[in-house]
C-alpha cells in the first residue's frame, strides 16, 4: 500500500507543558472570584480540610513541585519545615481574602511552570511516587490544581465542576498509565475524578486508595 492510503496515526493527548500549569492556576484563581470569605470556612468537598486550606495545600504543592524541579535533589524532598516544623509551609494571609488567595494561586502556577520551561528533559528529581523530569512535575501540579480545585468549587457551591477536558487528557496519560478499561471509556476529566478518588461509575467503585505513577516512560 503507498504512502498516500496510510490511515494517519491515532494523536494522543500530548505532553504535558508550562502553559498547561498556567492555564490550571488560572482556571482555579478564576473560580474563586465572587465567593465571600466565609465560604472558604466550608469543608472542601471529600478532604479534611476547609476550602481556605485546601487551596493553601494546592500553592504549598506547586511550591514544592518548583523546589524540586530547580533543586534536583535525588534523594528526598528538599529539606524545609515550617516554623513549628510542619511540612506545609505556604500560608495566605487571611485578611487577603479570595482575591489575595487567587492571586498566589496564580504566581504558584507562574513559578513551577517557569522551572519546567528552564530544565531540560533530562532533568530528573525526586518526588515519593518515582523520581519524575520536569513534565512530570508540571504533570503532577496540574492534578493537583485541578482535583483539589474541584474539591474547593464543590465545597463553596454544593456542586462538583466538571474538569478541563484537555488538562485532564494530558496528565492521565502522563500520571495515570494502569487505569482499566471502564475509566479509560470514560470522559477526561470524569476518569481523572475517579482516578484520584472522588467519584464511582458502574463497574467502577469509589478509590479508597489510589496514587499515580511519577517515573519517566
């Protein structure tokens, strides 16, 4: 058969990008325009923590994530403790309130997606589900944005958004290559939901434990 009457190959979802870690900090700093500051006293859908909180895990992730990327350490997170020496040591001004709070959102996502951009692909660190490259980590701060983010929206209005179609495609294919095949025949974002634990589907259980696959393929 000549060349011409090739079927073309199937595109997959692409890499994960800096733009993508962008354009997740946005989607949440967007979301939490409008809200009043009371409401980020709410539990933020099925974690431990308020809404507030939730989104403060989510900057002190990104923040780490860049740690790592501009740092390489092999062997262990960098070693950084908070004042009373807990490890979560982003904190946002309270009386900032969610203006101030999407605005760190934004600079968060700004900071790791610049350390991805800046290391090559080889580049590797350590992070404790496989020593991961810099699209990795960018991989990983999106999921975190977005899963979180969808905890944090559903808390402020009762109601689970759906997810970033595209983001969602990216990171499962990058951060989630075991998934059977019902969640695989699901929408994007519904199986990224269910992969991270916060939803079931027929023949599909709610995780109670899950993580994802950090290393390089």
């Amino acid at each position: 058969m000549s060349a011409q009457h090739l079927a073309p190959a199937a595109q997959g979802p692409g890499r994960v990008t800096p733009d993508d870690v962008r354009t997740a900090a946005r989607w949440l700093a967007d979301g939490l325009a409008g809200h009043p500051d009371a409401a980020f006293d709410a539990q933020a859908g099925p974690v431990r923590w308020s809404c507030w909180a939730t989104v403060e895990h989510v900057v002190d992730d990104l923040l780490a994530y860049a740690l790592q990327v501009a740092g390489l350490p092999l062997l262990d997170y960098l070693p950084l403790a908070g004042p009373r020496g807990e490890d979560e040591i982003a904190h946002v001004k309270r009386e900032a309130g969610p203006a101030g709070l999407a605005e760190v959102v934004v600079a968060g996502g700004e900071l790791l997606a610049a350390q991805v951009a800046a290391r090559p692909a080889t580049a590797r660190a350590y992070h404790p589900y496989g020593l991961s490259d810099p699209e990795g980590f960018a991989a990983m701060g999106v999921v975190e944005i977005l899963v979180h983010g969808r905890d944090v929206f559903e808390g402020l209005t009762g109601e689970a958004p759906a997810l970033p179609a595209e983001l969602s495609a990216r990171v499962l294919a990058r951060l989630f290559p075991d998934l059977p095949a019902g969640a695989l025949d699901l929408p994007a974002d519904e199986a990224l939901a269910w992969a991270t634990g916060r939803s079931e589907r027929p023949g599909l259980p709610r995780r109670t434990r899950w993580r994802w696959d950090a290393t390089v393929r």
